[in-house]
C-alpha cells in the first residue's frame, strides 16, 4: 500500500532517513514541497540502504512531476511519477558495488545501473527481480 508523506505520515519515516537526508532531496525540481509525493515504506529502505553502503548517497532525481518527467525523456509510467523510485549518483564502480550491495539488501529487487547513477524503485506494477543497464 503506498503512503505518500503527510503530517499524519512523517511520524512513520524512520529516524535513519533524517540521519542522512532533507526531504527537499526529493523533490521535483519544478515543485518546491514535492517531495510529500514520496512513499515512505521507499523512503525507510532507501535510508536503510543509505547507512548499509556507508557512501553518500546523492539523489539526483527523486519525485517528478509528469511536466518535469516528461522534459528529462522519461517514460509515462516512470515510477519517479507515483514517488517509489529514485537515481543516485554513482560516478564510480566501487560506489555502484556498495550501493548495489546494499539495495539488494534492504529489499529492492528492480535496478537500473547507467553509467554515472543508479536508478531504484519498488513500483508494484513492474516485473520483480530485475537489473538493466542504460
Ligand atoms: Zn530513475
């Protein structure tokens, strides 16, 4: 079930994401406060996978907007839309491993590895247990 972050929410986002990250992170770049279309069961594993790596985990692109997915070329259904994705930058295969290592481990079973990030979502309406390359 997705939950998106409101007042009534927040409480559930984990102290671990606060440890490592400001909501403003995840925001749509065109909409300031976007970042409430987050999920926070994603937003708990990703800042499980966070403190597992031990790297920083740069979030180029968390939330977008339909306006702002379609100006970056993303497909309509990119699960960026429905907040349960995001891309981290990975400019380096030794941050590609722990980061890959530790998304694996917290859960997240749909990867996408480009040549500098590393896209994750955990969209229900995607084929599980799958890793492509861009
Ligand atoms: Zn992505």
């Amino acid at each position: 079930m997705s939950q998106n972050i409101t007042k009534k929410t927040m409480k559930n986002l984990n102290k671990t994401f606060h440890l490592y990250f400001e909501y403003n992170e995840f925001d749509s770049p065109d909409i300031k406060g976007s970042y409430e279309n987050m999920d926070v069961s994603f937003l708990n594993k990703i800042a499980y996978a966070r403190k597992t790596a031990g790297c920083a985990f740069k979030i180029t692109s968390g939330y977008r907007s339909p306006a702002h997915n379609a100006k970056v070329g993303g497909v309509p259904s990119s699960s960026h839309t429905i907040g349960r994705a995001c891309d981290i930058y990975a400019p380096t295969s030794r941050q590609k491993f722990l980061m890959l290592s530790a998304l694996l481990d917290a859960g997240f079973n749909r990867i996408g590895v480009a040549n500098n990030f590393i896209h994750v979502d955990d969209d229900p309406s995607k084929s599980e247990d799958v890793i492509w390359t861009y």
